[in-house]
C-alpha cells in the first residue's frame, strides 16, 4: 500500500538566504541538525536524493523523495516539516532555506505500506550540498544530506540557462506565469513570426494535458519569445482531437502566458462529440481549413511555425488541398515535440503539410533540440529576409 500526503504549502516555501532579503528564522534545534550533518532515524525514513536534470525551460531541476512507513505516523493527526537548504560549494556564505509542511491525517495503528512525499528546487551550473531534515510533532526527526550537481556537456555547454551559475530558486509551478519583457534588437528589422501550436498530449490516448507535455509546448513558445530578433507574435493555440482554436493573440510584442494558461483550461480532451464522432476525417478537415486560414491571412508574417506533438491522423491533408494554395511567401517550420522519436519515426500530418510547402521540420526530443531548433530557425528566417531584400534592390 502506498499513500500520498497533500502539502498544507504547495512545493517549498523560500524562507530566505544570503541574496534574497529575508532574515532567516530557525529553531536552534534544527540548525544544529543540519550544521553537525549526520544522518538521524528518530523518524524513520528513506529519502532518495534526485539528480539534477535539465528542464525544458534550461533551468536544472533538482529535489528529493521521501518513503515513510505508514505506521510510523498512525493516530491521530500529524504535522511533518521538512526543512532544508542549499548552498552553492562555491560560495558557502550563500546558503538558501526552503520549508515545506505536510498535515497529515489520521491513521490506523495498523495501516501497511509507506507514504510518499517529494520536493523540488531549481538550480544554475554548479556544484551544491544539501542539508535536509523532517520532524513531526512529538519532535523526531529524520535527516539527510547529499551534494547536488548541475553541468551542461559536450554540446549543450552553448545554451544559456534560465539561472546563472551557483544560482537557487524555488520551483516555479505556475507553467503560465508572465513572461520578463525582452530587450529587443534595435540594429535590424525585427521578425513577425505567427506560431501555431497544437496543445496535445504526447499520448495521444491520454485523457488529459499532461504538465510534462504543457511545459515543453509552453517552453518552446517562451524560447522563441526570448529571442531578441523577434519583435511581433501572433499565436494560435488549437487542439486537433476537439477541432477548434482555444486561443489567439494577434500582432503583439509580448505573449500573454496567464490568458493562454487560462484558455486551455477550457479543453475537455476525455469528452467525446458525437458530433465530431459523425463525422469522417473531421480532424483532417480542421487542419485544412486552418492552414489554409493562417497560409493566407492578409499580412504575411515573416515565418509561420507549427508546433506540437505529433498528429498521426488516418488520413493526411489532401496535397491537391495544399496545392490549391501555392507556395507560401514565407519560410514554413515544424517543432516537432516528440520524447521518444524512435516509436513514432513516420512524419505526421503536420509534417507532411510542412514538407510539401518546403519547410523545415524539427524534432524536439531534449531541452538541447530546442535550443538548436530556435537558432537554427531565427536564423534561416533572417537570410530569407536578406536575400528578399537583395533580390529587391537589385530588381530596382
């Protein structure tokens, strides 16, 4: 038997450190646990320390698991507090504290099994130690203590992280928080990309958007925001199972991330209509009619990017369909969000679109695809643009 305890506090709660302002306050009990670090089993515990892993959205995400047996917490109402901090070896002095509470509810003297319990923090390049504790009421404690360390290799060395090196953050839960303004070029014209994006889960039998599927489409639409060549965005977040656009935002300078978050909220991807159900290729249908909307809207964007996971639908857009709308004056890409590529190596319906119109496709399988799709993207885009002007001073 296994049981998961809800937080009283989502995920951690920073108290405070060297550069965050805040004066920390902790119980002379519990600093001394963490400065003598040496592991105690007052209250019995398993913690599994999580390597650092690089996110979508280039942040190291690092954390823990914790295995505690249910009997171990059996009567009557509990409270487990879980502190800990971070410090960068680096530089000792910079010393971060992050607390979380768990109220737990009241057990059988008999119950069997354990409960699990996890937490999370996000960290630059590095190398970092650990000093984490649990207790509960009756003040036993259990505590551990590890090093945590974070490095980009071979390849990935060229990205730029979210984080700095040496850096400590709190986990961010909110996928669609604000984004930070961007400082844009000033030297060049700035790009207008239309960027379409088929918010879906990579199973395409799933019931439900997955977090893990949302924070890489929403990554790969942030990455492309921060480019500072970018200047306008329109954005069209659709869903290819529901057939229907759930959002767009036209021409501007800034996504609004809160109001697309707020958007997918309306998805009911576990509802099947019996309407769409009726009807045959519905969902190949939808796809011609929106490139065919967004392949001739009456100003041109400089690229039009598709991206999502991939659309394997049972039948593919007609090419007379495609070929009825000609040539795009625009380069056509396709970030292509596919974890596992070697199931599914067949192009997809989008794909198959995107090829016909010369574009170029990109598999986006690790946080390192994506940076080198973005530049790679930004790039072609930019000497499209300077051999259009060329061709046009030299027709002049």
């Amino acid at each position: 038997m296994a049981a998961s305890l809800t937080p009283a506090l989502e995920g951690q709660v920073l108290l405070g450190g060297q550069d965050s302002g805040r004066v920390v306050r902790i119980h002379n009990t519990d600093l001394a646990v963490l400065e003598a670090r040496e592991p105690r089993n007052d209250l019995p515990c398993v913690v599994t320390d999580n390597r650092p892993a690089l996110g979508f959205d280039f942040r190291f995400h690092a954390g823990y698991e914790v295995a505690v047996p249910l009997r171990e917490l059996a009567g009557s109402e509990n409270l487990l507090t879980m502190l800990f901090r971070v410090t960068p070896v680096a530089d000792p002095s910079r010393q971060v504290y992050f607390v979380q509470r768990v109220r737990v509810p009241s057990i059988e003297p008999d119950a069997r099994g354990d409960a699990y319990l996890q937490g999370s923090f996000d960290i630059g390049e590095g190398e970092y130690q650990v000093d984490w504790l649990m207790r509960d009421r009756a003040e036993r404690v259990c505590s551990s203590f590890w090093q945590a360390k974070a490095e980009l290799r071979g390849r990935d060395a060229q990205m730029q992280m979210r984080l700095p090196p040496h850096e400590i953050r709190a986990s961010q839960h909110d996928q669609f928080s604000e984004e930070p303004p961007v400082e844009r070029v000033s030297s060049q014209p700035r790009l207008n990309l239309k960027v379409l994006v088929n918010f879906a889960p990579q199973n395409s039998r799933a019931s439900a958007l997955q977090p893990m599927d949302t924070s890489a489409l929403v990554s790969i639409l942030r990455t492309i925001s921060r480019d500072p060549r970018v200047g306008t965005f329109t954005i069209v977040a659709f869903n290819l199972h529901e057939q229907r656009v759930v959002y767009r935002q036209e021409n501007v300078d800034r996504i609004d991330f809160p109001a697309l978050g707020a958007s997918l909220d309306s998805l009911n991807l576990g509802t099947i209509d019996l309407k769409r159900l009726s009807e045959k290729h519905g969902e190949t249908q939808f796809l011609t009619q929106l490139i065919r909307q967004e392949l001739t809207g009456p100003t041109p964007p400089d690229a039009l990017v598709f991206a999502g996971p991939k659309a394997m639908l049972e039948q593919n857009v007609a090419q007379e369909e495609l070929r009825n709308l000609g040539q795009p004056s625009f380069p056509v890409f396709y970030m292509n969000y596919n974890l596992y590529p070697h199931r599914i190596p067949w192009r997809d319906a989008i794909g198959h679109a995107v090829r016909f119109f010369r574009g170029y496709e990109f598999t986006i399988s690790r946080p390192r695809d994506l940076w080198l799709a973005v530049t790679d993207m930004v790039g072609r885009v930019i000497s499209w643009k300077d051999a259009q002007h060329g061709s046009t001073i030299s027709g002049q």
